[in-house]
C-alpha cells in the first residue's frame, strides 16, 4: 500500500501565485522527507528535503512545512512561476540504505 | 562528470522477450538503485545494490533481476517481459545511502511491451 499519500494529483495556479502540495504518512519511523521536481522527459531532481526535528525549512521560492504530531509535510511554492510547471513527488525514508517511498505525484501548471 | 546514463531511451519488446536496460554512473556512488514510475503512481524501488557484488530486493522485484559487478553499473535484466512491465524505469545513486544524501537520477528508460 501507498505509505506516503499526495494531494491534489494535479493542480493549475496563475503566474504569481502559492502552489500548495500536501503529503501525509503513517509509518512514524519515516525520518527524512526530500521533494523532488520532475519536468516531462527528465529523472527526478531533488529540490529541498526536511528533517522531523524542525518544522519548517525555506530554500528561496520554495518551503517545507512539517507537522510531526499530524504525520504531515507540505510544499509551498511562492510567487509561482511558468518554469516550475513540472511534477513533484514527496518522499520519505527510514532507513540507513537510501531507500525512498515515494508519493504519487502531483503535476503542477502555472499560467502566464 | 555525465552523472548517471541509462541506455536505451526508448524500447518497443514483444511478450516472453528478454533485455537488459543499463545503468552507469560515474560519480563513484556506492549505493544505486533501480525505480519503475506509472502513471499516478509515483516511483516504487525493484531492486538496489550497496555496493559492487551486493543486490537486494525492493517493493517490486517480481520478474526483475540485477547484478552489480563494478561499482559503475548496475544493468537490470528483464526475463520473460509481461504488459505489466510496460513502465519508465529510472536508476539512481547517491554516495553513502545515509539519509540526505541526495539521489540522482538518470533519464530514464522508457519500455512498452506489447
């Protein structure tokens, strides 16, 4: 089963404005929450992760906000712009050999 | 430094053929790891190697084999492919397998059986 759920599955905002992409997990073991960023043809990029000891974590346009007590984290993306219509994926790990869960995506379009 | 490569791009195979979809990476990541992405479904693990010589099952490792003889590449080996197998596969390595190190993905397989 899905051990990281995402939501919406896709979503379109205008130039400028907040993207917002949730994820919610069960298993409390999860230790480590990266996004990651995909654009049609390419691999997965990492774009910001996030540890369970703090609740916030901001890289320029792009913030994680977690809440550890909900087994919640959510993406947000300020002043959204046309180059960040892509696919983006919450994951998270819990173990010491890398591997990922990951969520099932949301696709995101932002208009001129 | 081309990070991580994946031949083919692209490969039409019948049902009951046989391939191997190759994965090389020149980073000297120990870790690597092979994903399949479906639509709406988000990227499940089939196999990952710690290291040349060590392999281990993921979440979907039916009908999928991997060996890893040199720490540069980590080829998968499709047996007797099946529709359900019909996928974009992705390989990734990343350099101790600790939590935030960061993984990178190659482009990506993109495989149809038909």
């Amino acid at each position: 089963q899905q051990q990281v759920k995402q939501s919406p599955q896709s979503l379109i905002v205008q130039k400028g404005g907040i993207s917002i992409i949730n994820c919610a997990y069960e298993n409390t073991a999860f230790d480590y929450f990266p996004w990651y960023q995909q654009f049609p043809g390419k691999g997965p990029a990492l774009l910001i992760a996030i540890r369970p000891d703090v609740s916030e974590k901001k890289e320029g346009r792009f913030t994680i906000s977690f809440n550890k007590s909900a087994k919640q984290f959510s993406l947000h993306i300020m002043d959204s712009q046309p180059g960040d219509s892509a696919t983006y994926f919450c994951a998270a790990s819990l173990d010491s050999w890398g591997k990922l869960q990951f969520g099932a995506g949301t696709q995101v379009v932002v208009t001129p | 430094n081309a990070g991580v490569t994946q031949t083919p791009k692209f490969r039409i195979l019948k049902i009951g053929q046989s391939m191997t979809l190759q994965c090389t990476q020149d980073m000297n990541h120990n870790y690597m790891y092979w994903y399949r992405q479906d639509p709406g479904m988000g990227l499940k693990l089939i196999y990952y190697s710690v290291g040349a010589g060590i392999t281990d099952k993921g979440e979907v490792p039916n009908g999928y084999n991997v060996s890893r003889s040199t720490t540069e590449d980590f080829p998968l080996r499709l047996e007797l492919a099946a529709p359900s197998q019909t996928s974009v596969y992705f390989c990734a390595s990343t350099g101790t397998g600790s939590r935030g190190d960061t993984q990178y993905f190659g482009p990506g397989t993109r495989l149809t059986v038909l």
